[in-house]
C-alpha cells in the first residue's frame, strides 16, 4: 500500500487480512460464479484447489471469474 494512504489522518487502523483456505475459495468462486456463463463441465472446485490458486485473494478470484467468464461469453463467439 501506497505509504501517503498511511499517513495520519487518513486511515483508522491498517488491517491484514489472511488468505482464503481452499474450502474458502471454492466458496468464493461458487458465490462469484452465481448468474454467470460458465460451462457445467468447469469444477470450480478443483479450480479453488489448485496450486496455481493456493496465493488468490477474493479479490484475485474476483478477476478470474469475471474474465473468463466475459471470455467465455456466448455474445463474444456469436459474430
């Protein structure tokens, strides 16, 4: 974080926050992934498991759902 944010007057208290376990992002994913396009062959589970996942915060599987599943958009191979 950028040291001026931290500067007095600013923020309250800095708070640090772990990241999710597996069983967590396999919640995560299943909650992000609600109302979306994604195939029913994909496992989120075992996507939240994967190693390649172990470092993602919410924000980060945030993003991934967000992009493959506007990647993977019927819109975007319908031309």
């Amino acid at each position: 974080m950028d040291p001026a944010l931290l500067r007095h007057g600013r923020f309250g208290k800095l708070h640090y926050v772990s990241l999710p376990s597996p069983n967590d992002r396999v919640k995560i994913l299943k909650t992000l992934a609600k109302g979306r396009h994604i195939d029913a062959s994909v496992d989120l589970s075992a996507i939240a498991r994967m190693e390649d996942c172990e470092n993602f915060s919410g924000a980060d599987l945030a993003k991934l759902v967000c992009f493959y599943s506007v990647y993977s958009s019927p819109e975007l191979h319908s031309t």
